[in-house]
C-alpha cells in the first residue's frame, strides 16, 4: 500500500498515540485522580491532542501545515509526559506506571518525529 492509499488509521505513530490515549483514559477512572478533575481533564485533552494531531497533519494537502499539526503533537506528547511527573509526585499513579507512561509518550513522540521528517524532506 503507497501513502497515497494510507489512511492516518494505519499509521504506526497514530495507534501508538491511540494507546496512549486509553493508557491516559485508564489512568483518570481510578481514584484519586478521577477526583482531580482540572489535572485528569488537562490530562486527557493533551493526549487526546496527540491523535488528533496526527490525524490532521495526515490529512492536510499542505506541508507547513502538516508540520504545525506534527510539532503540536510532539509537544502534546511532552505535556503528557510532563504531567506524568505530577501524577507520580502527588501518589496518583505508582513508578512503575510513570515509567510506562512516559515510555508510552517518549515512543509517540519518536514517531511523530518520524512524521515531521517526511514532510520537512519533501521540502
């Protein structure tokens, strides 16, 4: 399949950022932090921003564009894991479960660094 065929759906970098969203999505049901709700909606809305992103960028004809929506994924990934410090800091989530978030972030990030080199190349 060419990446005229491909849809974002296919692409590695997006299920990767999928995950990370029901890893996220997980994280927010349990307690205590479902009742943090500021950090668990700040939360959710930057991983959810990760896919989204990725989607857009795949769909945008234009290159600048789809390098904004790239990079906005990227830093998406870093706020991500970022607040994956508050979380392990503030006992609602374990170390071992910080590590896994943040590996789940650091691998998002990688592809969508991956992304951001195939359009900045075309150039």
């Amino acid at each position: 399949m060419d990446n005229n065929h491909l849809q974002f759906e296919d692409l590695h970098g997006w299920k990767e950022a999928r995950a990370l969203t029901n890893e996220v999505y997980a994280l927010c049901r349990h307690e205590p932090l479902s009742r943090d709700f500021g950090l668990s909606d700040q939360l959710r809305r930057a991983a959810v921003s990760v896919m989204n992103n990725i989607a857009e960028g795949w769909e945008s004809r234009h290159s600048a564009e789809k390098a904004q929506f790239y990079n906005i994924a990227r830093r998406s990934c870093g706020e991500v894991r970022s607040m994956s410090y508050v979380l392990l800091d503030n006992r609602y989530i374990s170390g071992p479960e910080q590590l896994e978030l943040r590996h789940r972030c650091i691998n998002s990030g990688k592809l969508v660094t991956g992304l951001l080199r195939t359009v900045v190349t075309k150039n």
